[in-house]
C-alpha cells in the first residue's frame, strides 16, 4: 500500500499552551486545508507516522484526524489512509448519489460572527517566507525569556508609529498570547485572596483569569463612557479595563475618567492592567493610552497587547509594556517563568514589522476593515429596532444596542436557524450583579467584505421579520420599518446613512 511519510506544511505544537496540543494540530490542519495548502484529494500521513514526525503521541493525532473528520474536512478510506475531503466547486453540481433516498435537509451554512476568532484576510505568504529567510540568516542573540532583541525594538517602533505611544524597547515583554500577559502580570500583583476589579462585560477568559490565581473578581459597570471610575472599589489591588475599544460594547473611555483612573491608582497603589488588544484598525486619532497618561503619576500601569490580528492564525505573540517597579517585577517573573513564544518565530516576525509590505498589509486591512464597519452601519442605522451601533470607527467588532421590546436573544435564536452565529450581550455579563446589554456583536475580521454582505442580506431582514411579531405584541412600540408592516407617518421618511451617523457612538 502506497504511503506518506511527510507533511506538506509546517506545524508547531506549544507544548504547556492553555490551547490542547490536539486542538492546536487539528486547527493549523483546518487553516492549511481551508487556505489551499492542503489540497483536496491528498493524502495525510498516518497517526502513527505524524506522531514520530511530531515527536507527539499517536493518541494526540488520531484526536485532531477525529476532530476535522467531524467538520467533514478530511476522511478516513478503509486500506488507504487519511485524506482531504473534495468539495464541490462553486457552481458545479455535486455528483448524485448512487442511491435514491429522499435527501435530507440540507443545513444552512455556518457563519460565524463571534469576536476573538482569527482574521482569514489574505496573509502576504510571499513577504512571511522572505521574513522567514532573513531570520535564519541572522546571526542568533543570546537567549534571554524577555523576548528576542529584534523582536522587542519591532514592537516598540511600531507601538510609536501606531498607537502614539512613548515606549522604548527595554520596556516590552514578549509574553506568546494575550491571555498568558494576564497571568504574569496577575502573578506578581496580586496573591491568593486579594481582589482584582474588571468590567462587566467583558471577554470570558478576562474572568477565568484571575480565579486562576485565587484572586476574586469584583464587577466595574461600563457605560457609554467606558469603565465607570467611580465603582472601583479601594479594595482592588488590580483594575483591569480596555479602554479603547471595550470588548464587548465597543465604547471608548472618555479622556475625564482616564485621568480619574490614574489618580485613583496614584492615590491606592492599584496596578492598572490596559487591555488594548484591538487597536490596530481605527479610523480616528485616537485618546492617549493610560500608560503615556500616567508616566507623570505613576509606574502602576502595564499595557497589554498583541500582534494576533496582523499575523496568521498559527502565529499570535503577545507583549506586555511597564516601567519602573513593575517592570522589574515582570522581567524577575518571566526569566523564572518563560512565557514566551518560539526564538526563530520572534525573529521571523521583527523581519516581518521592519519590511515595508507590512506596512502596506496594515494599510489593507485598515481600509477592508473600515468598509466592513461602515457597511453595518449603512445598513442597520436608523433601523426601528436598533437603538445605537457603536464601535464604526475602529475595531474588529461592532456592537449593535436593541430596543428592549425586542430582545438580543430572540434575534440570536433566529440567526441561528439561518447559519448565523452571533453573540449577545448576555453572553459576556458576568457578575449576575448588572443586567447584561440587550445587544448583539458583529465581528466582521475573519470575514470578506463580499461574505460579510451575504450575512448582512439575512440578518437586515431578519430584524425586520421580529420587529413585524414585537410590533404586533407591543404595538405602541415603533418597531416596524418604513416599507415592511406599515407606512411611514405625515412628514416621516427612512433616515439616510448620513444622518444616521449622527449618533454613530454616542
């Protein structure tokens, strides 16, 4: 029997990661297939031969090859092996199957519009390999758990020319994912039993976190101002905010309650802790991060960022900025503790941030992601049952406020049934304490602009089928659009995207 005793891609498994090793192989398998670079047809090599070529267990991959054959992504042929699954081109019927059964119904097709999952825009494949050659003609730096020498003055100069901010490179750490930035800094914080404030909402993993590290969790409120300041309690040894582009209301801090922040923790010794992991794609100039704010004030502040956005799925860095005590601390903790990512990936990925193309890439993808978001604006502002969108002006999500008569729920349940996944508020409230946003979340990065129009076309009517329902049940509630279920009233007309943007993140 013919065999394959090779792998026609690069993986590397991050042996210790909070992701399985299994997940790990069977999502760099999944981007390969979906990416071309595993084509339909082929044949992957045995459990037992990935396993020696992996130095992994054959347990390990036979749970990746089950987990994509459950996707329909690869399939096992009796006496032959593992392959890719066909699929049928577009626009060309799929082959009739042998038998005359009465089809089933055929399922709508998944799209997947919750935050935190990895870009699929065109990676420049090209200039990462041309980075790739130019890190293994370097000459090696000595080891050091910081985080290699190129890759920290990279991510300072680019720090200086995206974000604005003062930084040298003796004040970044390397540190792999965002998530894994947050357990070093928890780590030398704060102590089992101590109490850390964080927003709600937030994103889970900010919450599974601090449990972590026997540190309690107390809720700060989020209004259109960001974090509210004032419901920080004395208490709290950390407060951990995004107030740039706050996950999941996609509000910004107001410059007011910045200053306030920084003075509390001035005055209480509280670390701050600034989440700025999507800040990459903005359309405005945008507010001084908390770190530049408070260097007259206080080293209390560490910023938290990542390169995940900008680099393929397989590859996600992270980076931790401080100074003074707090980067002793952080430095002592990491040359103990290595958090970081691959020695010739870091190297890689400095070659990648010198080259001119990223620059161009980044330009790219400022333009696409700010056609996708003024794309939900166009189409949901100014809808009767959509009370605020914010978030147009820089992110990978939108956050689309409801009316209360129609519930986030309800329309999530409805999306569902046409392929769509959306989250809601709900779904990121997680105190019990507040009463969760009666919202949806639109992330549009792992999206084309061409796939993000196709969901728009469900999700627009959709709205407009549940506002007819809530409309009959609570009629005094105006939620049925100009043109579906009734006619617009004396001198009432649909509001244009011009006028609509008015209250665009108010």
């Amino acid at each position: 029997m013919r065999t394959t005793t090779t792998l026609p891609i690069y993986v590397e498994l991050e042996r210790g990661s909070n992701e399985p090793m299994a997940a790990q192989l069977a999502r760099q398998l999944r981007q390969a297939i979906v990416q071309g670079r595993l084509v339909a047809g082929s044949r992957l090599p045995s459990s037992r031969t990935l396993a020696k070529l992996l130095n992994v267990s054959r347990p390990l991959v036979q749970e990746a090859y089950q987990l994509l054959e459950a996707e329909d992504r690869i399939e096992s042929r009796r006496g032959s092996g593992t392959y890719v699954k066909r699929v049928a081109s577009p626009g060309r019927a799929a082959p009739r199957p042998a038998r005359t059964a009465a089809p089933a119904p055929a399922s709508p097709r998944l799209v997947d519009l919750s935050p935190g999952l990895p870009t699929r825009a065109d990676f420049p494949m090209p200039v990462w390999r041309a980075a790739w050659r130019r890190a293994t003609h370097r000459i090696p730096d000595p080891p050091d758990n910081l985080g290699e020498t190129a890759l920290r003055q990279a991510v300072a100069a680019y720090l200086r020319a995206v974000r604005g901010m003062a930084v040298d490179p003796e004040n970044v750490l390397i540190t792999g994912e965002i998530a894994r930035s947050l357990d070093l800094v928890l780590s030398t914080a704060a102590r089992p039993g101590d109490k850390a404030a964080v927003e709600d909402p937030c994103v889970p993993w900010l919450i599974r976190r601090p449990h972590r590290h026997g540190v309690t969790p107390l809720p700060i409120p989020v209004d259109d101002e960001g974090a509210v300041v004032s419901a920080v309690p004395p208490s709290a040894k950390a407060v951990v905010v995004c107030p740039s582009h706050q996950i999941p209301l996609a509000v910004e801090m107001s410059p007011r309650r910045r200053h306030r922040l920084i003075e509390q923790s001035a005055a209480y010794g509280q670390m701050i802790v600034e989440n700025d992991q999507d800040h990459d794609f903005t359309d405005t100039i945008r507010p001084q991060t908390l770190w530049d704010l408070s260097r007259p004030h206080t080293d209390e502040v560490v910023y938290l960022g990542t390169l995940c956005g900008l680099l393929p799925e397989a590859v996600c860095i992270g980076y931790v900025v401080a100074r003074g005590r707090r980067l002793g601390e952080l430095a002592e903790r990491l040359r103990t503790e290595p958090l970081g990512v691959g020695t010739m990936i870091q190297r890689a990925t400095a070659e990648l941030l010198w080259s001119i193309e990223s620059g161009t890439w980044l330009g790219r993808l400022r333009r696409t992601y700010r056609s996708k978001r003024r794309m939900i604006a166009d189409l949901l502002l100014g809808h009767p049952a959509v009370e605020r969108v914010n978030g147009v002006h820089s992110g990978s999500h939108v956050y689309v406020g409801l009316r209360p008569a129609l519930p986030a729920e309800r329309v999530a349940d409805a999306l569902a049934g046409h392929g769509i996944t959306v989250r809601t508020g709900r779904d990121f409230a997680w105190s019990g304490l507040l009463p969760p946003g009666n919202g949806l979340l639109i992330a549009h990065n792992r999206l084309t602009e061409q796939a993000l129009a196709r969901a728009m076309r469900k999700i627009v009517p959709c709205l407009n089928d549940l506002s007819r329902t809530a409309h009959r049940a609570y009629p005094a509630a105006d939620l049925v659009p100009a043109g579906v279920g009734r006619s617009p009233g004396r001198g009432e007309g649909p509001r244009t995207a011009s006028q609509s943007r008015r209250s665009i993140d108010r």
